[in-house]
C-alpha cells in the first residue's frame, strides 16, 4: 500500500473508480455528438479526483517538461502579438489548469479500486464499439443519423457539414481504439478490436477524412514494433519524437534546398497542399526568432499565410516558443515512449505505443497544439491505456502477488 493509499482508503479508490466510470460513459456519446466536450469532461474528472494528484519518481521528467512549458508559454505572453482580454481567459491559464487536473485524472487510475476500475473499462468498451457502429452506419449513408439528431432537436445541418463534424469522431477513434482494443482482448471479446479498427479505416473512407487512416496504420506499425522489440523499440520512439518536435524547422528547409518539397507539394491534393503552404510560412517566421519564438497564441496573427495555426505541432511549438518550448516538447514526449520499455512482449505497451503514435500523426498534420478538446483527447488516451494496461488478464480482478511481478518485470508501469 502507497502513502496516498493509506491516506484516503478504500472509500477513496472506489470514488475514483466510479468517476472513470462516468467518464467512460460519456467518451463515445461525445466523440459522436460533440467532441469539444471532451475538455469539460477531463476537467471535471479532474476536479473530481483533485487529491489523487501525486508525481512519482518515474513521472518526473514529464512533470518537468509539462512545468517548463506552461511557464515558458505564460512567459511568452509578454512579447506575444496575441493578447486575451483578461488574462484567465488566455491559453496560458487554461493549460496551467489543465496539466493539473488532467494530471490528476490519469493518477486516479492508479488509485481507483480494480473490480470498478474493470466495470469502467466494461463500459468503455461497449461505449466505443457502439461508436464504431454508429461510424461505419454514418460512413454508409452520409451521416443520415446525425442529421436526424440534429433536425429532431431543432437545429437542422447541411449534409456536408454533417459530414464534416461526424469525421472528428473518426479521430477520436483512431486515437483511442488501441486502448479500448487491449480492453477487448483483456475482457474476452477480441472480435470488438477488429470492429474498432474497421471503424476507424470505413469512417476514413466514407467521410473523406485522410489522417485517421494514415494514423492507424502508424499506430498499427508501432504496435507490432513493440511487440517484437519490446526494449528497442520504444527507445527507438522516443527519438524519433524528439527528432520530430526539434529538428522539424531543418526538415521542412532541407527538403525545400533539395526542390523535393515542391514537387511533393504539386502532387498532393489541395488540402495537403495548403498545410504545405503554411509549413513554409511558418519556417520563414520561425528564423526570425528562433530561440524565444513569436509568443503563445502567435499563430493566430500571421494570416492569411497561416490559418489560425501551422498545422504542426512542432512548428507551432517553434513559431510560438521557440527552441525552448520545442525542447521541453521532446522531453516529453520522450519520457512517454521511455516508460512504454519491456523486457519481454506486453499488449499494454503496444497498445500504449499505438496511441501516442496516433496522437503524434495528427499532431504533425491536422489539430493546433493548444486547442482543449484536442489536449484533453490525449489526456484521455492516456487515461484509457493505463485503464487497460491494469485490467488482469483472467475474470477477476489482478492478485497482489501478480501486481507486484509485474512491477517488478517492467517497473516503467505504474500501478
């Protein structure tokens, strides 16, 4: 038993288990109906387990790197061109709250109470295999459903519009189907990890959204790279990650010098080639301050070259906080991949893996850096991989005994 353990007791881990529960709840009715709700929901469970918050000697390097960027970013916001009318109301305030109670969230599953920690994974598995059914149906018929639900409540929705919004469903599957996979598997019903996945591969296709696919196949890849280089793989992630977040500026410029980057460029559909467009732009201001950056919300102010944001997000890092913001970027996501190292073959780390590949695909190509849902998706991802990562793999809730083997087997795994 930890001290936290002894300190708020069983009635302490039961509540925790039952605010997942909640959350389970509402993860696939949002992920359909509105997924900017997911910042209010991570919030609020959060809030809820405010007191499970703790950094353990394993968490510190992403707790430091979290730290550094909200005050670099709050700092940053002196010499920013964007500035909020109040200053709690800027992006700087918010993501100092939401490290806190995301941060809380995902520790009040290491201290919610197993057997309704699993009624919580139950719940979660049957909300996104009923999500996935509900994609593949509005894949098939142009989001008819979703457009009834709109018109039933009496705000009817163009048809492409339609479309357009039911697609953010398609990402948040595709960022969280290998959790709820291994939930499958661990719970008996592996058949749900093949729906899961052929949701997020119909819903691409039917609803004309590129990255999920392109997601999934990288999530894909990186799980069965851990499955089969449990040590190296992972190590092998977590410098490619740094790579990415610090060296994507000297990318970008080496493959414009080598003219592959407008060839590229001329062959992509329009869309691709847009975010292409603001890549270059965002490389020109970048070498204008290149050490501070431009300030948090930067991005903003650069139009028409950029659209609210890069859509990068180690190029928005760089724009707006520079080589420091990127820097603390890289360790962190580092330290993720760094904690996902086995010594043998585990699900738990592929399916961990998978997600946070996931979430960096479109992080490269789609959503801006700071936007609440988008953070508060990947605070879930995380939230739902240490979920299934503790379900046992038999009927019943783990033995201590076999808790602390495999402690003691892959000590990166908090339990």
């Amino acid at each position: 038993m930890t001290a936290s353990e002894g300190r708020f007791g069983p009635f302490f881990a039961r509540w925790c288990g039952w605010v997942l529960v909640f959350a389970a709840v509402m993860t696939p009715l949002l992920g359909w109906l509105g997924p900017l709700g997911f910042a209010p929901l991570m919030a609020i469970v959060g809030l809820l387990t405010l007191p499970a918050f703790e950094v353990r000697e394993a968490d510190r390097p992403a707790a430091i790197a979290l730290l550094v960027t909200v005050l670099w970013a709050a700092s940053s916001m002196i010499w920013s061109p964007f500035q909020p009318d109040v200053i709690w109301s800027g992006t700087a305030a918010k993501l100092a709250a939401q490290g806190l109670l995301y941060w809380a969230a995902w520790c009040a599953v290491r201290r919610a109470d197993p057997a309704i920690l699993r009624q919580a994974m139950w719940v979660f598995l049957a909300g996104m295999s009923l999500l996935s059914a509900v994609v593949i149906f509005e894949a098939a018929t142009g989001a008819r459903l979703y457009q009834a639900v709109r018109a039933a409540i009496g705000d009817p929705i163009r048809p492409d519009l339609a479309v357009k919004n039911v697609a953010q469903g398609v990402f948040v599957l595709a960022v969280l189907w290998a959790p709820a996979a291994l939930a499958a598997i661990r719970l008996g019903w592996w058949q749900l990890a093949v729906l899961l996945a052929a949701a997020v591969a119909a819903g691409s296709i039917g609803l004309a959204a590129d990255a999920p696919i392109i997601a999934l196949a990288a999530g894909v890849t990186a799980a069965a790279a851990v499955w089969r280089w449990p040590l190296g793989a992972p190590r092998v992630m977590a410098a490619g990650a740094a790579v990415f977040f610090l060296a994507a500026p000297l990318i970008v410029w080496g493959l414009q010098q080598s003219g592959l980057y407008a060839r590229l460029q001329a062959a992509v559909s329009l869309s691709w080639s847009m975010r292409m467009d603001y890549w270059s732009y965002a490389l020109g201001w970048i070498g204008d301050k290149p050490f501070r950056g431009w300030g948090l919300d930067a991005s903003r102010m650069f139009g028409p070259g950029i659209r609210l944001h890069p859509h990068n997000g180690a190029l928005q890092i760089w724009l707006e906080l520079g080589l420091i913001g990127a820097a603390a970027a890289a360790v962190f996501w580092a330290s993720l991949f760094h904690r996902l190292e086995r010594r043998a073959p585990d699900p738990g780390a592929m399916a961990g893996a998978a997600a946070a590949v996931a979430y960096l695909t479109f992080a490269a190509v789609s959503f801006g850096v700071w936007q609440e849902w988008w953070l508060a998706l990947g605070a879930l991802a995380v939230v739902a991989s240490l979920g299934a990562q503790r379900l046992a793999a038999g009927a019943g809730a783990p033995a201590a005994s076999s808790v602390r083997a495999k402690a003691s087997t892959y000590p990166h795994l908090s339990e």
